[in-house]
C-alpha cells in the first residue's frame, strides 16, 4: 500500500531535510554515545565534537522524525533503531548510510539520467571504489546474517544432501543453511577475492569440512555441478537482461534433475497498480551502477521457463522464486 499523499506530504518530500538530516546524524555518530545512557545536548555535543545549540536545534529535529526519544533535558535511543545504528551493535548499518550521503550528487543526476537513457557512471561502486565496496559488502553481509537463519527454517531442504551457492559473498546463507541442516553439503562459488572474506566467516563458525569454496565468475563458463539445490541471492538486479538469462540457464545446467533453483532479489511487483518498494530501489540502481535494475517477478519466470524449469513458486512476494528441473 503507497503511503497517503497530501500537500503537506508533498512540501516534506520535496526538500530533502528529514534524509540529509538524519545522514548528517549518521556521519556525527550521534548514536553509538547514547547506547550507554541518556545524555543532554551539551554532553553529547562534548563527546563528539559539536556546536551544542547547532546540535541542539538537530537533535529536536531527530525527535521530531522519530530517530531519538527525549526525556526533559537528555536524548536517548529508540532500541529497535540502536541496533542498526549504533556502531558497537552486530548488525550496525551506519556505512550503508554514509553511502547514501556520498551518492548526493549522483541523485542529483536523476532528471539527466530519465532524459537520456544513459548512465552517468561507469560500472558500479565494487568496481569503481573497492575500498567502498569491500566495507558494503561487510554491511550487506550483516545484513544477509540477521535474515538467512529465518530464511534457511522457512525453506525446506530436508530431502536434499548438495546446495551450490552461486554468488555467496560473506557466506551468510551457507552457514545458515548448513546449521540449519546438518545432512547437507554445500559450495560457495564467488571470485577468488571475495572467497577470501567466506573462508574467514566460514572457519569462525567451525564449518570448514562443511562448506567448500569453488572460485569462478558467474557470468563465464560453467558452474560446478551437479546439485540438488541451486541457490542465488541478490545478483539480477546488478544485471541487464541478457546477462541474467544466460545465468539462468547457467543455473539449470548446475541443478540436477529433480533439483531445484531458489533466487532471492528484489522484485518489482507484477501488480501494476502497486509495483512495491523496489521499484524504488531500481531507481537508486539507475542512478549508482552502469546496468543495475530490479525486473518484475514474471519477467524472471519466464527466463526460469526458458531455460527448463517448471514448477515455479513465490515462496516470497517479490523476493523469492523457486522452480524445479524436473526428470
């Protein structure tokens, strides 16, 4: 359901304040002082180097929004935001949003952008900014990790003994899978330099004997095979098309008969009148990356069909699909 649009909704989301106010909060770290107790603004103005009525003026802005809590004089954390805003947590998100702060002028592109047709960059950040890139990765990692446990119960993999995660990165969903099913064996397949962060999350978990690295592109030549259940997360929307249909069916050649392909992204919803959030997200891919879209959920059925698949399912609207190679 779209949010209600008004005028008053219309003035807030035309002026950028409430996104660059609480990027600016982000980069302050005005989160992590206040996971040990309450603090007024003088206080947390001291502790991170801020003008305290500059601070001050932000502060009763956060509150506004919704980001901080106030108590007479003294600001505190709103729990379920400290955990992904306070840098000491597990699942701390603070340098995805710097990220945002550092896209400002690539959004300010936008109009130019749906003029044309054309990028206005080269590639994407991994490529473009490997240091940038390596610290997302870190994030989407933790990311990945506060979701595949959930993911790995909600999908059954008790008559399979192989799973191939193709694409695997930090190695979040092997883990989770492999904890969640002992019986199973699994391969992470990604590039020797991303391989290098798995084999390091793999081994502090004890999985090792487990879990086996295979290093490769996905996009050339053959993937190892055969497994009983294929698995990618999070690589269409990075893609064009073409490149993703020739996945797929790389995909299907890696799957054995009776198995099956389970692919996580981010789908735009089939339902016209309400296509869903990501297709938000694939404009923030138009404007960040060369090729990155999100495509519609029918749209990567039909490749699934084209390279043999059938019994294709949503096990998750517009997020997960699952088709079996049948015998």
């Amino acid at each position: 359901m779209a949010s209600e649009v008004s005028v008053p909704s219309l003035f807030q989301m035309g002026y950028y304040w409430e996104a660059k106010i609480f990027l600016t909060s982000v980069k302050l770290d005005i989160y992590t002082p206040l996971a040990e107790h309450p603090k007024s603004a003088i206080q947390l103005a001291a502790e991170i180097g801020a003008d305290s009525d500059a601070l001050t003026r932000l502060l009763h802005a956060l509150v506004t929004i919704g980001l901080l809590k106030r108590e007479g004089d003294h600001y505190k954390n709103i729990p379920e935001l400290a955990e992904f805003l306070v840098k000491t947590s597990r699942f701390y998100m603070g340098e995805l949003m710097l990220l945002q702060d550092a896209e400002w002028d690539h959004w300010g592109k936008l109009e130019e952008i749906v003029r044309t047709g054309k990028p206005t960059v080269k590639d994407n950040i991994f490529i473009n900014h490997p240091e940038v890139g390596a610290t997302v990765s870190r994030v989407l990692h933790r990311m990945a990790q506060r979701v595949a446990p959930a993911l790995a119960e909600k999908i059954d993999l008790s008559v399979y003994k192989t799973l191939l995660d193709v694409g695997g990165g930090g190695g979040a969903f092997s883990i989770a899978f492999a904890k969640r099913y002992p019986h199973l064996k699994t391969t992470l397949f990604d590039l020797p330099q991303t391989l290098k962060i798995s084999r390091e999350n793999i081994e502090k978990e004890g999985l090792s004997d487990r879990i086996d690295l295979a290093e490769g592109n996905f996009n050339a030549g053959q993937l190892p095979a055969p497994f009983d259940v294929v698995f990618a997360s999070d690589i269409l929307h990075y893609q064009t098309e073409a490149e993703n249909m020739a996945l797929v069916q790389r995909l299907y050649d890696a799957t054995a008969t009776g198995g099956v392909l389970i692919l996580k992204d981010m789908f735009i919803g089939d339902d016209n009148k309400q296509p869903g959030w990501n297709a938000i997200f694939s404009i923030h891919m138009m404007v960040y990356s060369e090729k990155g879209r999100c495509f519609q959920g029918q749209q990567i059925r039909e490749w699934m069909k084209k390279a043999g698949f059938d019994n294709i399912i949503e096990m998750e609207k517009n997020t997960i699909l699952a088709g079996t190679k049948g015998i």
